[in-house]
C-alpha cells in the first residue's frame, strides 16, 4: 500500500493521492504559559501551562489520467474533506495504532505538471492528543485495585457499576483524594454508569442521577502510571472500567 492516511473511514489512496511530507507530529502541541508579571521581581511568576490545539499539515500528491480526471478528483475531495460534521477520526499508515480528531480547516490549491500535482491541506485538532484504536479495560477486585494507565496523558474512564447487594450510596476513591459520591437507595440487579468525560451518570440504562451526586465530587482521570480506586460501601457492587490511552505524539 502506498503511504497514506485514512479520514472519516476512507483511505486517501482511494481518492487518488499519496503523502509527501506531514508537519507537526512529532512534538509537543504548541504550549501556553501562563505567567503573571510582578513589580518587586525581576521576570514573571510561572503558573503552569496548557496545551493548544495541534495543526497536522499534510503534504499531497494528486494523480490523474487527464484534465478531466483530474476536475473529478478535487470535487471529489472537497466532498470527503468538507469540514461541515466537524472533527473526523484521522489515521497515518505509518502510526495504525493511534488516531487524532481533526477537521480541515487550510488547503492550496493544487499545482504542477500534467501527471501530478501537489497541495498541502491542513488538519486542526482541537483535542491536541493521540488517541489509542483500542480500548483498554480494567476490573475493580475486592472493592479496591490500583490500574496503569500506560498513555502519556491522562485518560477519562467509563466505570460501570453492577449491584449485588443494597446500598445506601456509592463512593468510587481516586488515590484517597478524589472521589465520586452517589447518594440514593441502590438494590442488587441495579446497574450505574459514570462517564468521567462527559460528565453523567446513568441508572439502569435511562434515569440521570446527576443530581444524586454529591456537590464535592469530581469527574476524575487516571493519571499516566498508576491510580488506586477503591469502592465503598465494601462487598456490594462489582466495578468495571473502559479508557482509552491517549499521548501527545
């Protein structure tokens, strides 16, 4: 196979063209150092930082077997490429096991002689991370375990919660710090789902408990290397969680 990339499901070399070159990869996404400047200091204070979104610019050649071949092609692209429903999953064939989310938001036009022509088309993605293709899945054992998150960013879980026995609330612990607190009456055969990155809690496949939550919880990540959760009330529930591993390269 020549050397490509796949957008929203469909491989570029199916659209007739091929990668020369890509920018912006291989380093960290551009940084934003917050600072604040102080009159009795030499300098400024540094706060942290936070990542921007990241600018994928991929270098194409088009191939065609004539003029009017070659019309079809870049109205077939501008159908595949038309940044209308928003960020795409986007593959290179020389990374299958990572996927970014990106939108086209910059292309040339193309340009060059008769049997190929060359443009470059810029790709915004505005979470600035790799994502892993597959996910990743760990179990919560005698209501306690610590789990890897072998990524370089931190990852947001989906944790499942099956009822075994009755409960007056549900409390998910994150390393003694963080921690999700459900309060309501739970039965055995009742299920909860908690997505940390969304943001919600379902009940039994319908119901939104959200506002069950205690006013102290948090939505939390697992950090890269190791989290310890532990669940309480102990003995009632088996827990089970989905991530997916996501990088900055």
């Amino acid at each position: 196979m020549s050397w490509g990339f796949s957008f929203n499901g469909i491989h570029s070399t199916s659209k007739g063209i091929r990668i020369t070159n890509i920018q912006g990869r291989d380093t960290l996404p551009e940084i934003e150092s917050r600072t604040a400047q102080a009159p009795s200091k030499n300098g400024v204070h540094y706060f942290g930082y936070r990542f921007m979104e990241r600018r994928i610019t991929v270098e194409i050649n088009l191939f065609g077997a004539s003029l009017f071949d070659y019309r079809n092609k870049i109205r077939d692209l501008a159908v595949w490429l038309n940044p209308n429903n928003g960020p795409q999953e986007l593959i290179f064939d020389d990374e299958t096991d990572k996927k970014y989310y990106a939108v086209v938001t910059e292309n040339t036009d193309f340009e060059g002689i008769f049997v190929k022509r060359v443009a470059e088309i810029e790709f915004l993605c505005p979470d600035p991370f790799a994502y892993d293709i597959t996910e990743s899945f760990a179990t919560i054992s005698n209501d306690s375990a610590t789990i890897k998150n072998e990524g370089t960013a931190e990852a947001f879980p989906i944790i499942t919660v099956d009822f075994s026995a009755s409960a007056a609330e549900l409390k998910i612990e994150k390393n003694s710090k963080e921690f999700i607190r459900i309060v309501r009456n739970f039965v055995a055969g009742d299920e909860v789902v908690i997505d940390c990155q969304a943001g919600t809690i379902s009940y039994n496949g319908t119901t939104n408990l959200i506002t069950a939550l205690d006013i102290n919880s948090d939505f939390f990540s697992l950090n890269p290397g190791d989290t310890t959760l532990t669940v309480t009330p102990a003995g009632v529930s088996t827990v089970s969680l989905v991530y997916v591993k996501r990088g900055y390269k």
